[in-house]
C-alpha cells in the first residue's frame, strides 16, 4: 500500500508538470485526472480483494476463531470505507440540488423556445429534466477529485494508524476511551460489510448485462472505452480492439477511394466518433481531401479531451480539422455523453452545428401526430439535420466529382 500511494504520488507530480508546460484549462482537473483515477483503482481492488479474502477465511475457519481477526492493515481500510461514503453521498446530494436547480432555469428556456405554442408543463418539466441531467457528465472530474482527495487522506491515516497499532500488543485502540474503541469498531465492521455487499453489487450488475439492455448497453461503453488504448496503456486488460478496427477501416477507404476515385463521408456516433477520427488521422494526403468527417453524439471533446488531452486535447483536434477535407459535428443538449469538438482558431465554415431540438416537436404537430421522444444520445440519424449536413459534406467534397446516382426502385 505505501509503494502504491508512493506511485501515486509520483505521477500527479510528473502530470502536474506536463500540464504546467502545455494547460489546457479543459483537461479534467488541471492534468491530474490519470493520477486520481490510479489512486482510486489501488483503493478499490485492495479493499475489495482483502474484504472477499476475510469473508472467504471466516467461512472457512467457522466457529473455531483460529485467527484472532483479520490483519491490522484490513481493519484500518474498513474503518475508512464509511467515511469515504460519507463524502459521496454529501456530494452527490450537492450534485442533486444542483441539478434540481439547474431544471428549474432550464423550464424558462424551454417556454421561451417555444413560443406561440400552448404550454404542456409535464413536457417542459421531462425536456428541462434530461437537459440539467446531460450536464452531470461535466461534473465528473469534481467527483473523481473529491473522491480522490479523499482516500488519499483516509487511506494515509490508515496506513499510518496500522503501523502504530502493529507496534503495539494490544493495538492503540484498546487502550483509548470506550466511546472512542466502539466508534472505531462500530467502523470497521460496517466497513467491512460493505466491502462485501460491494462486491455482490458487482457480480449482480455483471449478472445483469445478460437481461437488462440499459446494464449491457453502459456495460458496453466503458468497456469500448477502456479496450480502446492499446495493451501498453493497460497490459491487464482485454486486448485491445483498436489496433485492428481503425487500421482495416482506414484500408478499406484508401483502397474504395483509389479504385473508384470516389467520394466519402466517413461518418461516427459515439465512440464510432473516435474510431473515425483515429482513421482519418491515419490516412494517407492524397485520401484526405477525399474523405469528409461527419460526428454526431461524439464524446471526442467532451471526455476523451478532457481526460485524454495529450491525443484529443485541442491541438490534435485543430490538426484533425486541417487535415482533412471538411468537417461537421452534432450534438444535442440532452445528451449526456456528446458535445461540441470546440476546435480552436477561426474555422470556416464552422465544424460544431448549434445544438438539435430535442424533441424535434414540443407540441403535436402534422409531422409528429404522436409526442416526439426525448432522444438524448440516441438516433440521430432520424433528425433531418443530418441528412441535409451529409449532403452539404458531399456537395462540398470535391464539387468536380460526379454525385451519387439516383436509386431506382
């Protein structure tokens, strides 16, 4: 554990000084978000491994009490389990207060978008809803700090307090107050109970992505998130799908284009949005002016530049933008996982659309009979926006070229 949080250490002091040589005040907190999320993951995997490792030794020894208790170092890391819930649940209670907050500003938008259109407040309450819930996405390097902040000083204290309890026969709690000894225990055996009941609530989440689409579907995105970099960024995870998609996809183009001498729309949702532009950086000159890049529900910006910004800070988007033909991005304020690409410096014509009506109707209208859905981060290929952007990318994709033909039925 100390060699552990000695390396910590040594990475927010090495990222905090590439962040000084190069800021970008985008980057998820100032440049230390890859030292707060190692901390959490060492705090997350020890405690864990070390709860399941007691529980399965106190089935195994039964009522004999071999052992006088699990080691000095376990106790200490439950002890502080509690605390740490403590500041998640005071800051997501912040959270929720400012997001309730945030709704209630949201309705006076919602009416004054809509003029002239009689007013439905279940529908002004459900948009102004979903679009101060996309905004918690921003919020997250303030959580991961807190968090980080955190376990680092509980788990320094824990370590510490360990120490000075080995030292001792008894253990320094004995031989405090009585009030003092039945709060620490009272601690430690909820905090070890909760490593446990944290560990079936993983198994029983992973259990459910085989019924539950909504658990398979963020299942899937983290999982597309974290097999994305290759096995040098995580020799212990899965290997990495990357290293083949975006290199067969960028074959593919390079070979249809100089088949054909066509034209492309390399178009991308979601993490297809990053899977496209790591193809498009990879293509050869003579293909780019080829290939138009069409994002939409991209988290290119909005998360992989935050907490990434080495590969898609704003420098590497700027580069994208130059490098390729033309590009277009849509985003909705719903969705809480796209945004604007924000590439710096004059572009022209701009690369982010201004934010999709989401719904595409507020009231019953001739084109929606039925109430349009609340979309966020699904479907954007239904919005009409999209299909009039992919044509202006072909229209403005080498204009000497011949279009598309017409289908026939």
């Amino acid at each position: 554990m100390l060699v552990q949080g000695l390396l910590v250490i040594a990475l927010g002091v090495v990222a905090r000084e590439l962040y000084r040589r190069r800021p970008d005040p985008r980057a998820g907190m100032r440049g230390l978000g890859g030292p707060a999320v190692a901390l959490l993951a060492c705090a997350l995997g020890g405690v864990i491994s070390g709860g399941v490792a007691q529980r399965v030794a106190d089935w195994l020894d039964g009522t004999r009490a071999v052992l006088p208790g699990p080691p000095v170092l376990l106790t200490w890391q439950a002890s502080a389990i509690p605390p740490v819930l403590t500041v998640l649940l005071v800051l997501i209670a912040l959270l929720a207060v400012r997001t309730a907050r945030l709704a209630r500003a949201e309705r006076d938008r919602v009416r004054h978008e809509h003029p002239g259109e009689p007013e439905d407040p279940s529908r002004t309450r459900a948009i102004a809803h979903a679009r101060a819930m996309a905004t918690l996405t921003d919020r997250a390097p303030l959580v991961v700090a807190v968090l980080a902040a955190a376990t680092l000083l509980l788990g320094t204290a824990a370590l510490a307090g360990a120490l000075a309890t080995g030292k001792t026969p008894d253990g320094a709690a004995r031989r405090g107050h009585h009030v003092v000894q039945a709060v620490a225990e009272t601690s430690q055996t909820l905090g070890s109970w909760l490593v446990g009941l944290g560990f079936l609530l993983f198994v029983t989440w992973g259990r459910r992505a085989y019924k539950d689409a909504s658990a398979r579907r963020t299942i899937g995105i983290l999982w597309d998130v974290g097999t994305f970099w290759p096995r040098a960024a995580h020799p212990f995870a899965p290997p990495c799908y990357a290293e083949r998609a975006v290199p067969d996809l960028t074959w593919r183009m390079a070979g249809w284009t100089r088949r054909t001498g066509g034209r492309l729309v390399l178009s991308g949702h979601s993490q297809g949005s990053v899977l496209a532009a790591a193809a498009a950086w990879q293509l050869p000159p003579n293909v780019r002016r080829r290939v138009a890049l069409l994002t939409y529900g991209s988290p290119l910006e909005r998360l992989y530049g935050r907490w990434f910004p080495a590969h898609f800070g704003p420098p590497a988007l700027a580069a994208l933008h130059h490098d390729i033909a033309c590009w277009r991005n849509l985003y909705r304020r719903t969705d809480p996982i796209g945004g604007p690409v924000r590439v710096p410096g004059d572009s022209t014509p701009e690369v982010d659309h201004e934010p999709l009506p989401d719904p595409l109707a507020y009231g019953r209208t001739e084109e929606h009979p039925l109430p349009a859905p609340i979309l966020g981060h699904s479907d954007y290929q239904s919005d009409p926006v999209f299909t009039r952007e992919r044509a202006r990318l072909l229209a403005r994709l080498c204009p000497d070229l011949p279009g598309q033909r017409p289908e026939s039925y």
